[in-house]
C-alpha cells in the first residue's frame, strides 16, 4: 500500500498548537518532527483518523482498549449507566467491581480506585511508607511508574549509593524521557535506583540500607522500555528479599494488569506482592486505575491513617466500564485470552520471519498480548543496562513507518478481544512494505 495522507492532520495539529501546549495532551515525545494522528472513530480493531486512513490499531490508546474498539458491551454498560446516574456520588456499582479484583488478583484483599496509574501508584507508595514507618524507595532503571517528580527519570552517578539525580545521558533514551525541569530540588531523596533483573544488586542494597527503605516498586514484566520478562527465579528472589528485610512489594501492573491474564502478572509468575496498582485495561478504554493489597496493609486506608482522595474516584460511569470489561474477560472461563495468545504468537513469528533476512537485530520481547520491538546485537535485552545504546532510536523510526502504512503502534504491538487471523495477515503484508522502507533509507 502506498503511504498514507495526513494532510487534515497537519492542519489540524497547526491549530491545536495554538490552544495546547505542542498540540498534544502527553509529551514524553521530545522529536520535533512527531507529528499526531487524529483519530475520528474506531471499529474492532481499526481505527480511523480525520483524512479518512484506516489503521489496524495495536497501540489500543496504549494498552486500555482491551476489548477493541466500540465493544458492544461496554457501550451497553456506559449507556445503561448514565441513563441512572453520572455524577460522583456513593454507588453500588463500587462493591462489584472491587469484587471482581479481588475474585481475580492474588494479592487484593481490600480495593481502592482512583483515576490514573499515576494516582494509583502515589497512593501505594503513600501507603507503603505508613504500614513500615520507612520512607525510601527502591525503583528500577527503565521501569516507568508515572510522572510524579519522584518516580521518573534520574540517573546515578554512584552504583554504591544509588540515589538518582537530576540529568540525561546520551546513551540512556529512557533518562531523556524522563528528565523534566520544574522537579522539586528534593524529589529524588527518597529513592534509590537499580537495574532490574540483578537480584544481587537488590540483595546489596538492602543489605546496606534495609532498614530505612519502606517498598521495592516494580514493573514484574519491563513493559514499558524492551519488554524484558523477568528472568527465573528473580521475582521469587526479590519476594524473599522484602520478606527478610520487611519490605513492601509493590507490583505496578498499570499495563499488565488484565492484560497477561485475569490474574495480572502475579497470577502468571505466581509471585504474590503486597501491593499492587491497575489501571489502562482494567476500564477498557475508560479513565479508572485501582491500588490493592493485603487487609493488613491497606487498612492504614480504613483507620485514615492514611489520606486516599479523589473527587473522582470510583466514578459510576468508570465502575461500570470496570465490571462490563473484566465480565468480558471472564466469559467462558477466559477463552479470550487463548485467543489473543494465539494471534499475538502469529503475529510475532511472522514478524520475526520477515526480520530474518533484513535487520537480525530485530527482536521482540514481552509477552504474546503485549509484544515489544527492540533492537540488540546480542538478541536479548534483560535491563536497562543491557540496552544502552542498543537501536531504540530505529524502533522509533520503524514504528513511525509503521503508522505511516496504516500499523498504529508505539514500539508495542498489544493485542485486543476484537483482532482476527485476517487483521495480523494484513499487518504482516503493511509491515514488510514498512521493512523494505526502512532498510532501503539506512
């Protein structure tokens, strides 16, 4: 197929910028020549945009739209919904989508919601630090747990006391990202960062500062930079590490969530935190994130300890969107999961085979709903680390040619309840028009 139009588009885009900062509603895009898709309407797993080009979409807004676009059912929930009630008060509909998390999630015992990952990870670390009376934190190099000052970005000059600091390195894309001015001096002080998937630099760390550090806060798939999966017996060992130095395990499962199964990647890897945060598939498309844990933990919540607020929160229309969605997931005993599986592992291969000849460091990583492009010369990215200076830049480029010839896609190819063989057939025959794209301009 030939390359597609953009011309509405473009003009489009020079109106926003005269109303919106860039012209767009999230900036971790720092390429001057990013231009947006707008979208004006979206069937199964097609989306269309304002000049009238049809995309097959595996962005799915970046993971939420799980059951595709325009599900019937969740047009039928949101519907019969605002019909009764769609404003924030108290409702019965909080009960049975809190129920349904807890049916599924290991580690739920008690649910709060709340609007946002971003939101749903404060409240845990909030949380956290009450139940241990601690106040650092461990993160990881390349994980992304929102844009709090705190959370994102840094980079450590010292691997012997890894307190981030404000900066970027050339080398480290992810640090670019998420480097911002206007952070508080201070942001940084209470958190340590390591690489994930080296369980001996965990051990290290707490050995040296245990006491102090209130929660370990992870991605248990790195699905927001390489799809690196953890490696055997590394979130088994960090589980025996929190244990032994009575620290708070808190799985951000933002993307994960309903997305590697109805159990979230807990359930997958068997591996129980004790806190856990939720959000994009969980609503299917509709703002709504979720915190839960262990009564223990969370009852700092119950006894108002801790502060948990949001006018917003546990919004009728999002308790309906969460209950539709997750009853979807569940029918016949989560057959649409095989089904996604199945499409997502041919698309891979086909992937993987039309790379062979043309780019060998092509790989992808993740799992078969969320698959991640990456480059390597090695063929495999375990961490941050391992990928520094490793080909993220032509992702990005590939995947600009991917949109280009009607692939929605950033870097992640996530599979949805409304893709079909006939859908990754099609992407496959896009995708190698993109290939041969790309490797005639290098």
């Amino acid at each position: 197929m030939t390359k597609l139009s953009k011309a509405a588009s473009i003009r489009h885009f020079e109106q926003a910028r005269r109303y919106i900062p860039g012209g767009i509603q999230s900036n971790y895009r720092k390429d001057a020549s990013y231009l947006p898709t707008y979208i004006s309407h979206g069937r199964n797993a097609r989306l269309f945009d304002i000049d009238g080009n049809e995309y097959i979409d595996y962005s799915l807004s970046y993971g939420p739209s799980i059951l595709g676009h325009s599900s019937e059912a969740l047009q039928t929930a949101i519907v019969a919904q605002a019909k009764e009630m769609y404003s924030n008060e108290l409702n019965v509909l909080e009960l049975e989508a809190a129920k349904k998390i807890v049916q599924h999630v290991p580690c739920a015992e008690l649910v709060r919601f709340a609007c946002s990952g971003t939101e749903a990870n404060f409240n845990a670390l909030r949380v956290a630090r009450a139940y241990t009376g601690r106040n650092m934190v461990v993160r990881f190099n390349g994980h992304y747990n929102g844009s709090l000052d705190s959370l994102i970005g840094g980079v450590v000059s010292d691997p012997g006391n890894p307190v981030p600091g404000d900066g970027e390195r050339e080398d480290d894309l992810f640090s670019v990202m998420g480097n911002t001015r206007g952070r508080a001096a201070h942001a940084f002080h209470d958190s340590y960062m390591i690489e994930w998937n080296d369980l001996s630099a965990l051990e290290a760390l707490l050995a040296k500062y245990g006491a102090s550090i209130a929660a370990v806060y992870m991605e248990p798939v790195m699905v927001n930079m390489h799809g690196c999966m953890p490696e055997p017996g590394y979130l088994e060992g960090v589980r025996q590490l929190c244990d032994d130095y009575g620290v708070v395990l808190i799985f951000d499962e933002v993307i994960t969530g309903f997305r590697i199964g109805l159990g979230g990647a807990q359930a997958h890897f068997g591996v129980t935190p004790d806190l856990s945060t939720f959000a994009k598939a969980l609503g299917g498309g509709f703002p709504v994130s979720a915190f839960c844990g262990k009564r223990e933990i969370m009852d700092a919540i119950t006894r108002t300890d801790v502060i948990a607020a949001g006018t917003y929160n546990g919004h009728p229309l999002a308790m309906a969107a969460v209950i539709a969605t997750i009853k979807e997931l569940e029918r016949d005993n989560g057959a649409v999961y095989a089904k996604m599986y199945r499409l997502g592992n041919q698309l891979a291969e086909g992937l993987r085979e039309l790379f062979a000849c043309h780019e060998p460091r092509f790989i992808l990583q993740g799992f078969p709903t969320c698959w991640t492009m990456a480059w390597s010369e090695s063929g495999r990215i375990r961490n941050q680390s391992d990928a520094l200076g490793d080909g993220l830049l032509d992702v990005l480029a590939f995947s600009k040619l991917l949109n280009q010839h009607g692939i929605m896609v950033q870097t992640r190819f996530c599979l949805s309840a409304a893709h079909v063989p006939a859908d990754i057939e099609e992407t496959l025959q896009r995708a190698e028009a993109a290939l041969k794209e790309f490797v005639a301009g290098r």
